[in-house]
C-alpha cells in the first residue's frame, strides 16, 4: 500500500470518485438549466480544481514521492 504523508492511494482514488461524481452532477444540471447560473458555475470550478489538486497528489504518490529539481551533487 503506498502512502502519501497522511493520504494513500486508495484514500485518494475515493476522494477523486466523490469530485468526478458531484462534478458530473452538477454539469447535468448545468445541461437541463436547474437552479442559478452563477451559483453552479463556482462551484463547478472549484470541484475542478480539487479535482486538479487530487490528481497531481495521487500521480506524485504513483511515481514514488515527490522528486528534487535540480539538486546540485558537490563534488569532491
């Protein structure tokens, strides 16, 4: 089981379920007209941009961690 500070793969596989599903839900609604514009296209946005979040923990958490840029070796 990998492990991502408090977060595992499977943890972060169900958060990402959860946000795709009530990001659908709210761009059906979107599709019909349901309730105030403005209103669902905030939140959609910030679904997205969770969703976002998540996904760049979990391919981080897949690649084994996060990796060091340019990491300057001393030389002896």
């Amino acid at each position: 089981m990998r492990v991502m500070g408090a977060f595992t793969l499977a943890e972060i596989d169900v958060t990402l379920a959860r946000l795709k599903a009530e990001y659908e839900k709210l761009n059906h609604m979107e599709q019909y007209g349901l309730g105030g514009r403005q209103g669902r296209y905030r939140k959609m946005e910030e679904v997205r941009r969770e969703i976002e979040h998540w996904e760049r923990r979990r391919d981080r958490l897949m690649r084994g961690g996060v990796r060091p840029r340019g990491a300057v070796v001393p030389h002896e």
